[in-house]
C-alpha cells in the first residue's frame, strides 16, 4: 500500500543539485519504490536529473509517495530530511 507525505522545502537554494543529490542517495537506501509529485509532475525519488527537471525553489510543497516493504521509513526519512534542510 502507497504511502504519502506533503512537506515545504525551507531551504533557501530549494532543490537544486546538492539537495537533490543528498534527497537521492537517501532514496536509494530503501527497497521501496519512491517518488516526488510536485507542481503536477511526478518523479522518482531515486533519479537526481529527475528531480532537478523539476525546478522545485524555496517554499515549493512536494508530496513525497513511497510504496514498498519499507515505505513508512524510507518516507519518515525523507521527510525529515527535507525539513532538516538535506542536512544528514
């Protein structure tokens, strides 16, 4: 069963290639399949061009879905990574 967050990026240089590449690294960790929809676009979580396509900037939401054995926790994870500003 899928399970999903919607969180803000409160970085200031929003997502561009040192939180996406940090956001991607920490997505690779987990078996789940794992994506990131924000505004009306959907990608994997695990693909760092992916996600820079996205032009996601400070204050963007995004909604992050993980569906997999360990969805809840590759989901926790990420989540607190992004409000952690992609600090690790």
């Amino acid at each position: 069963m899928a399970m999903e967050k919607t969180v803000r990026i409160i970085n200031e240089e929003g997502f561009h290639a040192r939180p996406a590449g940090v956001f991607v690294k920490k997505a690779a960790e987990f078996k789940s399949n794992i994506q990131v929809r924000a505004n009306g676009m959907t990608k994997s979580a695990k693909s760092i061009m992916g996600l820079m396509s996205m032009g996601l900037e400070k204050d963007t939401e995004l909604t992050i879905i993980a569906d997999g054995e360990d969805a809840e926790k590759a989901l926790e994870s990420l989540v607190t990574l992004v409000n952690n500003k992609f600090t690790v």
